[in-house]
C-alpha cells in the first residue's frame, strides 16, 4: 500500500501540491529520452541499475515480443507513469511514448502535466518529433526546461541551437550551464546559476560530481585545471550568450516563454543533478486547471480529476480498462465515491493504482498532481472529468489532427452494424478517430502513429470477432472546420468529396495534400481549420 505523499503526510492539501512536480520528456527518438528518465530515476532512487528502463542487447529481442503484446493490447501501462521522490518533491513523471508508439497518448499524455524537459541531440538540434510535441506543449503554455544532449560526442555549435530553439519554437533562451569543449575534449560545464565548474571525467561515472570547482568564472583556480585556449573560448561565449540571451526570469518560463537550458550527457549521468534541481527550484507545482465554469485551484477541499488516457488491460479475455486520472484538487482517499460528470453516475474508486518504476502499488491516498489508475470496465472515458459533485468540465484535453487516414474494408459486409459499434467504442476509448465521408459508405479512421493501425486491427477482431483491412485513403490531413454556418454549409458543399464528420458529427475536411489544404485556408478566409478539437 503507498501513499504518494511518503510516509509522515503533509499538513495541508496546497502544502502536498507544493511539493509535486507532475512533467513530461520530450524529445525526438534517439536524443536521449530513455537514458536521461533512467538517470532522473537513479538519482531519484527509484531504480538502482542502470539498464532497466530500457533492455539493452539481450533485451532488444525482447522488447520485440514486447511490442507483439502492445499491440494487441493497447500500449504498455507501467511505463506510462513513473513517481520517485529527490529533495522531499514528489515527480510524477508522464511517459510520451516515441517511435513506433508514438500516438493520441503522446500528444493527450501532455495536457496533464504542469511542464516538461525537452531534450536535444547536440549534434541533430530541434527535430521533427521535438517540433510536433513542443507544440503541443504550447497549446497551454507549458513551461520548458531544455537539456541539450550527448554533449561526450562531437556536437553542433551551441548558439546555433540556441537560435534555432529561439527561431523554431519561438521560445527565449538562457543558458544555465556553458561547455567547455565537447566530444573528446569535452571537459565540463560551468554552472552558471551557482558560479562553479564541473568537471567532467571521461573515466568516471559522473554522477557524484565530485570534481566541482567553486569559483567565478575568472577565477585563476580554473586556469590551473583547464587547458588554456578551451577555458579563453568558454569564457568569450560565456560573455557573448550573457550579452544576447535575457537573463533567467522565472515567471517568463513559467508562461511558456523563456526555457533555461542545460547541457549534458545523460549517457554519463552528466548534468542531471542540475537539471532535477531546476525541476525542483523552477517548474511550477499543480497549476489550476481550467473548466468550463472557473479554474480549479488545486488546494480547494473537494477532489476533482480528470482522465487522459485509458489503457486496455493486459487480460485478453476481460474487458479491463485502467483509466488514468491526472488530480486536480482535494485530496483523494481510497473507496472515494466520484461523480462522473458526462453520465452523472457515482463511481466508487476502491482499487485505485499507483505507478513506481518497478511495482504497481495500492494507492491508499493522493493529492493533487498525483496520477491514479482507476480499473474499470469501460466507464470511464479519454476526457472524462470526475468531481466530488460538482457539474463542471475540464477542457483542453482535445483530439489532434489525424496524420495517418485510413479508409476500413470490411471483409464481410453483412457485420457493418458491429463495426460501427466496434469504431464508436475504440473512438471512446481514444484509440483511433473515425470520420464519415459525406460521400461513400466506407468508415475513414485517422491516427497520428502507425501502431495505432496495428492495435486497431488487432482489437476490432480480438474484441469483436469482425475482420478489417485498412486501405490507404487519399487524404493527407483533417481539419475540423468552423465558422458561420451559412459559410461552413457552402464550403463543405462545394467539398463534398472531402467532406466529412466527426463521430460527435462536427464538420471535418479532409484534405488531398498540403496544397488544397493551404488553399482552402486562403480561400476560405472566414472559416476556421483547427488542428485539434476539445473532446465532448
Ligand atoms: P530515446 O529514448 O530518445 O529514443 O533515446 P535513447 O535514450 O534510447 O538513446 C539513443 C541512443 O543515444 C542510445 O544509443 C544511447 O545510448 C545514446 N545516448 C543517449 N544519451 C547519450 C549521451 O549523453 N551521450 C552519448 N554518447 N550517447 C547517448 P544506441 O547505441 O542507439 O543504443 P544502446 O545500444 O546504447 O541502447
């Protein structure tokens, strides 16, 4: 049995929300995300092996059946949510799944947590992945701490990612650390909120950061442990990012505007003590949540929460669900009854789960920032929002532009009843969208990740006995469309070939390529085209 809060309990609801950080990594595959969650949860003491997150050699043959499993099931549950303590702060740290995982999840995973890490490859830069995800980010203003990475292998010039953070993503940067050298001659990074050097060991594990030099910057002592000409140039770029870059502004960052950045490796566990300190010192605790009455202010007595994900149990044979809740307030107590507030039903939450790095534990309490696991059979909805009563609804948890459209084949079309139960069901669930064209018959359904495909095919016959195949469909991109009516009603008109709806019945266009999506916009300079839509 756990309680997220440790073991004496904090005095007060806003005193246990104070001490939560609830965030995500972002990154593009291969920058690093899983090495650095690995060292966060080493330092947090959550694990106490390197290696466990992700298996490395062995273990790669492994993952692969893994995989088989996910996608037949659903995605993994026990890495969607890690929770380990470092410096008396809880952090609940959010999977964002990648590579082929990548899906809803990823982007949905983001409007629960209260900031993030973003992670670069110092030699790649800001990435496509990197991009989509910042993006979302930016929906709520998620404030961002960056670390730039691998910097033990040969990396870009820093300021050019510097600009390109600032150019891409239109976010100002302050460097907290500078490097001396990188690749093979990298020889540390000069902590520049605390004035002093840390040195880096190519030989060691670096995360005691032992070899720490307590001095200004021009201080003679780091003369006598830097190679000259590497110690003049940090120094020059020092003065000349201090010179360009704002300096740290904490509520800047926390408005989404400014990102601290750090560099690192988290290979050799270099620079993630400061990196889990700005976690600490920085990131914002449980902010208020909006609803559609009035902002939730994560200290008000009565529990509220809503749900981001649902998760199909691993049991083929049972219709489990885990949902998982983000609390927004109150402090939740085990056997707590809910009311839901799309059905109006009371659900008594009497097995709800806590997530470690390695176990699942009972949750006999949790506060604000926490996420819960809530089994269930079905109840419980991607968007849901659960109160001790009140009838009020959290918004911003919306559904993203399909990037994959897929039109369904059914192989025997006597079952096209089942199937579109089947599509409504697994629309609920979050696992895919589903349009119907204006024009046709045919079910058009729209992901944002391959794999999405694969566990669709495989649940729709595993759960419904229904065969299907997806053909490719000749859509590049949905936008929901809104605006006037009367203007709405003669676009889709004059569209009727893209032309869709959505499963609550909104307008979609589905458009053929980037172009006749441009075009549409410019031509229907009245008309709204969003990429996302608020769940109903
Ligand atoms: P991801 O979750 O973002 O996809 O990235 P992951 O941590 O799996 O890292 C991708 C590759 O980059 C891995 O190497 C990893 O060891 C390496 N890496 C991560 N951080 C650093 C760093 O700070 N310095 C250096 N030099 N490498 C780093 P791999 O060879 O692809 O995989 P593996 O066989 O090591 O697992």
């Amino acid at each position: 049995m756990a309680s997220a809060a440790g073991d004496s309990g904090p005095a007060s609801i806003g005193e246990a929300a104070e001490k939560r950080r609830t965030f995500a990594i972002i990154a593009h595959p291969d920058a690093g995300k899983t090495t650095l969650t690995e060292k966060l949860l080493l330092m947090g003491g959550a694990i106490h092996l390197a290696g466990q997150v992700k298996a490395k050699g062995e273990g790669r043959r492994a993952r692969s059946d893994w995989m088989k499993i996910e996608q037949s099931r659903g995605i993994s549950v026990t890495t969607s949510v890690m929770t380990f303590e470092y410096r008396d702060v809880t952090f609940n740290l959010l999977d964002t799944p990648g590579h082929e995982d990548f899906s809803e999840d990823t982007y949905r995973t983001l409007t629960a947590v209260d900031s993030a890490i973003m992670v670069i490859d110092g030699a790649k830069g800001i990435e496509a992945q990197t991009r989509k995800l910042f993006e979302v980010c930016r929906l709520r203003d998620v404030p961002i701490i960056t670390f730039i990475n691998k910097m033990d292998r040969e990396a870009r010039d820093n300021f050019e990612i510097l600009d390109e953070i600032s150019e891409i993503l239109a976010l100002d940067t302050t460097p907290m650390s500078w490097p001396v050298g990188m690749g093979g001659i990298f020889r540390g990074c000069y902590d520049m909120r605390e004035q002093k050097m840390m040195l880096f060991d190519g030989n060691k594990d670096s995360s005691e950061l032992t070899d720490v030099i307590d001095a200004p910057v021009d201080d003679p002592k780091l003369d006598a442990a830097l190679p000259a000409d590497q110690l003049a140039q940090a120094r020059e770029e020092m003065e000349l990012v201090q010179a360009a870059c704002p300096e740290f502004d904490l509520e800047n960052y926390r408005a989404g505007h400014l990102t601290p950045v750090f560099f690192g490796s988290a290979l050799r566990s270099f620079g993630i003590k400061q990196l889990l300190d700005a976690v600490v010192d920085f990131a914002p605790s449980p902010r208020p949540q909006p609803t559609d009455r009035r902002e939730i202010e994560p200290d008000e007595k009565p529990v509220t929460g809503f749900v981001f994900k649902v998760q199909a149990n691993m049991d083929p044979n049972h219709r489990d669900r885990i949902a998982f809740m983000r609390l927004c307030s109150g402090k939740f107590k085990r056997g707590l009854k809910m009311h839901q507030v799309r059905t109006g039903k009371s659900i008594g939450i009497y097995n709800p789960i806590l997530f470690f790095a390695q176990s699942r534990e009972l949750a006999e309490e949790a506060w604000p920032g926490d996420i819960i696991g809530v089994p269930n059979h079905g109840t419980l909805r991607v968007g849901d929002t659960l109160t001790e009563g009140e009838n009020l609804r959290f918004t911003g948890i919306p559904n993203f532009a399909p990037e994959i459209l897929r039109r369904v084949r059914l192989d025997d079309p006597m079952k096209a009843k089942h199937l579109k139960k089947a599509l409504e069901s697994l629309a609920e669930e979050g696992v895919t969208q589903v349009f119907r064209p204006m024009i046709g018959a045919d079910w058009i359904v729209g992901v944002v990740g391959q794999l999405q495909i694969d566990v669709l095919a495989t649940r729709i016959e595993s759960e419904y006995g229904i065969k299907v195949g997806f053909e490719a469909a000749p859509f590049y991109s949905a936008r929901w469309v809104d605006g006037d009516p009367a203007e709405m009603k003669r676009f889709l008109d004059r569209n009727q070939s893209s032309a869709a709806e959505d499963r609550d019945g909104a307008p979609v266009y589905m458009a053929r390529n980037s172009w006749d999506l441009n075009r549409a916009i410019e031509d229907w300079p009245k008309l709204k085209f969003t990429a996302t839509r608020e769940r109903s």
